[in-house]
C-alpha cells in the first residue's frame, strides 16, 4: 500500500468516526488534522517524483480531490486528471472531454476553502513589501511601461512568473509543509503565525520569482490563478 493510500484511508477512517488503534492516545480532532497534514505533504512529495499519474493512482488521487468545495462544477465534462507542470513546479488537472485542462488544487481540497484562502492571503501579505519595492524601483527609474503589451497604462501592478500560485505551491512542496498556521494582525490582515516559514518564503519568492509589470488588462489576461 502506498503512502498516498495510506494517508487516505487514515482519513476515511475519520470521517467514518473509526479512530485507528495507534491514534486512541490523541482527540478525534487532532488525529482528523495531523491526518490532513500527512495527507498534503505526501501529495506533494507525489507531485515532485511524478510528471504524470499512473493510472493505478487515478482512483486515489480522485478520492482526495473529489472534496474540492467546487468539485460539482469542476467534476463536469471531466474525463481523467493529468499533472500540470510551470518552472518545475507541479500542480493536479482535470481533462475535460474537449481536450482542455482545468487546474485544481488538492490543498483546497483537503484543507477546504476557508483555511486554504487564510493562508493564501498571508502568503501573499508577507511578501507584499517585497512586490511594492519591487514596483518602487521601476518607477524611480522611469521604467513604468507594461512588460506585455509594452503601453503605458495609467495604473501598473507587479506581476511575477511563475504565477503566485505555482511559487506557493513550490515552497510548500520544497519545504514538505502542510498546514499553515495563520492569524489576524491589529490591520485585519492575514498573517503567518511561524516566522521562520515566513522568512523562508520570503527569500524563497525573491529568488525564485521573475518580477515585471503589467497593466491591468494583461495582468487579468496572464495571471495563472489555481482555485
């Protein structure tokens, strides 16, 4: 049995409220979470040792991402799921019946929408100061042109490639983490409870990301969201 099916079944066994022998010592709830944090750290592991599915994986894989909270509307058309890979970055795929490929996110999947859209955003709050330096230093050199269409547009945004989303899910799988503590500062704003992930993540995005700027238009029109 691998380690994906493992985990997964573990879960089962949560959701079934059938507590394993080996876990009689922990709360329903703790057991229910450090199963979760298992499960996405060995997806990831998965992802990094494989450029396709095996076929014997389909099914397993499927039990995990059929938890999506809008698995209903993913699921439609869909006819088998591939790994999709940017910068050396993988994600999942869902293959439609025409040939086209929808991303999904098994983190969505196993942490739901809530905690996957709070740690999101603390993410993307702690390397805020790093984007806005980022556009501070075009604008002192007088460099304000879209990297895309090369306009000049009256408002510009920072953009980087890999897209957000493929860099945070590159630093989780680089740094084999699972859930993401986070909490909310007297602004309202999320933030990353362990500093030190946050330090990390912060040299992580400065070296792996490929800044430019955009003009609105280009950035809705590039930008790689994964939901």
């Amino acid at each position: 049995m691998d380690q994906i099916q493992a985990a997964e079944n573990g879960w089962t066994y949560i959701h079934k409220r059938r507590i394993p022998k080996q876990d009689t010592g922990e709360t329903k709830q703790n057991t229910f979470a450090r199963l979760k944090n298992e499960l996405a750290v060995k997806i990831g592991k998965f992802l990094k040792t494989h450029a396709e599915v095996p076929v014997e994986y389909i099914p397993r894989i499927m039990s995990v991402l059929v938890r999506h909270p809008n698995w209903a509307t993913k699921v439609k058309n869909t006819v088998g799921v591939t790994i999709l890979e940017t910068s050396g970055i993988r994600m999942f795929g869902l293959v439609k019946s025409d040939g086209t490929v929808e991303e999904i996110s098994y983190r969505k999947a196993i942490y739901g929408e809530e905690q996957s859209s709070n740690a999101r955003n603390a993410m993307g709050n702690t390397i805020r100061h790093v984007k806005l330096a980022h556009l501070a230093l075009r604008k002192s050199l007088g460099r304000t042109t879209c990297d895309c269409c090369h306009q000049q547009p009256g408002t510009i945004v920072t953009h980087n490639s890999p897209s957000y989303q493929y860099l945070v899910e590159g630093f989780l799988q680089t740094f084999d983490v699972s859930f993401i503590k986070t909490f909310v500062n007297a602004r309202g704003r999320h933030q990353l409870t362990d500093r030190n992930l946050a330090e990390s993540w912060i040299k992580y995005y400065k070296d792996t990301a490929n800044f430019a700027l955009s003009c609105p238009g280009c950035f809705d029109k590039y930008r790689f969201t994964v939901q």
